[in-house]
C-alpha cells in the first residue's frame, strides 16, 4: 500500500478501538476542518540495541493536555490510557522507526465558530520516515537554505501560541510559501515587535563565538526537541543562552541549525545571501551527534527520555 502518510500496517486507534488507516475519517463539514479547532501532538519513536523507544512520550502527553487546557478543552481519555493507547498503536504497526500524530478533534457536523461540545474525540496515527515523509531526508552535511519571512509569528494577544491546534498553523504555512516563492526552503519568522521567533513548525538556534542562542519563551511553541538540545547542549558544558534575539543578529551567526521532531538537528546551508562555508559547523555537529546518540539510547545521561514500546 503506497501513498502519503499510509505505512506497511496502517492501524489506527481511533476512540478506544483500532481501525483500518481508511475508516478514520470525519465529515467534510466537521467543526475541526472547517474551523481549525483539531489540537495535535507528534512524536518520535526508534529502534535501539534495547528495543523500540519513544521520545519524550511524557511531555508530549502533559503538552497536549497543556493545549487542550489553553483552549477550554477536555481529552476523553485520562493520561495514563493515552499513554498506553500510544504504544499500543505503535506495537500493532510493524515500523521499527517513525513517527506517532495524535490528534483530538471535533467530529461533529457544525456551522457555529464556538466548539459543539467540550470533550475531544481522539486519534492516533503511526506515519514512516521514508515512504510517508520522504521530503525530511536531507543530510547533515547537505544543509537547508533558509530566509526571514515578510510574515510575523502570531502574538500571544491575539491566540494562545503556545497551544497546538491546527488553526494557528496557517501563521506557518504562509511564511513556508513565502520562502519557497523566494527560492528557499524553510522560514524563519520575527514577533510583532522584530525579535527573531521560531520558523513554521520548526525552532531555531544561532551560534555566534562560543555560545548557542535561541529565540526565549512568550511568543514561540515550547519546543520538546528545542528543550531537549538546550537541556543537552548544557549538559555537555556548551554555554546555551535563551534571550530576545533581535532580528540582526541571525545575519551575524557563525552557525544557524532548525529544530524539532522530524528532524532533531537541521543545519542551514544558506541565509538568504549568506553561504555558510562549513556544514555543520563545528557546535552544530557536536550537539547533532549527541541527539543521535541520545535518541539511539547511547547516552545513559538522558536514557529518561527513552519510554519503552
């Protein structure tokens, strides 16, 4: 079975049962299509010398509660069956690697803008690296080209930025478009005030001298994989600053890597003008091999991040 997101045994839990990848479907005219109103994690999972793993299910399950809070919400289930519902969706798929969306949603047929109820339906989905996510296979020595969006992140006044809910995604999608227009491939986006934030979907870090900088908290995503480098990066004694960044600064970066789950570590070629001679830089490759020991369950510092299939 090929296709976009359909792997080898597409077997989806879908509100306490297991379905067929093709019988988790809703209505066109459901509330969370046609208003934005689906929350979403998604999460990483891989196969070590110990076993099949997954990154970080914790905080992932505590933000996606954190966002269902943020929005008036309520999940059907307690977190404990949410974990569990989790592995078990991985272990009835036969992938040894990829990656978990879980998703609550509204099903219901709705006109209003308001929510038609409180409580979520929930599903999750297991999805595979290379058939079903081929266009993240970029080396870590190819790099990626990157620009600052005519877009600016949505402020915290406006939506809660640190939920994540499909509605505040098109704040994304517009700067990807924007740079892909431009000829490059990611986007990164300024706040209302011109401080360097986050790309669409993805954190950024510079790296200027010694030190490793990235965008502070108020108006970003509160990134696993973007706390996971910095919590990483400082175990390791690498000096990890977290500040506002103003918008100049990123022309002026020794080093420029994106973040987040497809990719841990995704080192920038070219910011707009500017060809970085080295890819990865020096500070890039050391914290690109420390995640991958990481998540291959080859650092016992950080084997707490490990949750067993």
């Amino acid at each position: 079975m090929k296709g976009l997101f359909m792997n080898s045994a597409p077997v989806v839990f879908l509100n306490g049962s297991f379905v067929k990848w093709h019988d988790a479907t809703v209505h066109i005219m459901c509330h969370s299509f046609g208003r934005g109103s689906a929350i979403f994690e998604v999460l990483g999972f891989q196969t070590t010398k110990k076993g099949r793993f997954i990154f970080r299910l914790d905080d992932h399950i505590n933000r996606l509660f954190e966002t269902a809070k943020l929005l008036a919400m309520e999940l059907p289930l307690p977190r404990e069956a949410i974990f569990d519902a989790v592995i078990k969706t991985v272990q009835k798929n036969s992938l040894n690697e990829g990656f978990i969306k879980i998703i609550g949603f509204f099903p219901q047929i709705s006109f209003e803008t308001t929510y038609p109820q409180k409580m979520l339906d929930l599903a999750i989905f297991i999805l595979g690296p290379e058939r079903d996510l081929a266009d993240l296979d970029v080396s870590l020595t190819e790099g990626t080209s990157v620009c600052v969006s005519k877009w600016a992140k949505l402020s915290p006044r406006m939506v809660p930025t640190e939920a994540k809910v499909a509605a505040n995604y098109l704040n994304g999608i517009m700067a990807r478009n924007d740079a892909k227009d431009r000829g490059f491939d990611y986007a990164i986006m300024c706040d209302e005030v011109g401080f360097l934030a986050e790309g669409a979907t993805e954190s950024i870090f510079l790296v200027k001298g010694d030190t490793l900088m990235t965008p502070a908290m108020g108006t970003i995503l509160n990134g696993i994989t973007r706390r996971s480098i910095l919590e990483a990066a400082r175990e390791t004694g690498i000096k990890a600053v977290e500040d506002k960044l103003p918008r100049d600064i990123i022309y002026e970066a020794d080093e420029i890597f994106l973040s987040g789950t497809p990719k841990k570590i995704l080192p920038v070629k070219r910011m707009e003008e500017h060809v970085f001679k080295e890819i990865p830089g020096p500070v890039t490759k050391i914290l690109s091999d420390l995640m991958s020991e990481i998540v291959s369950g080859k650092d016992d510092r950080f084997s707490r991040w490990l949750y067993p299939v």
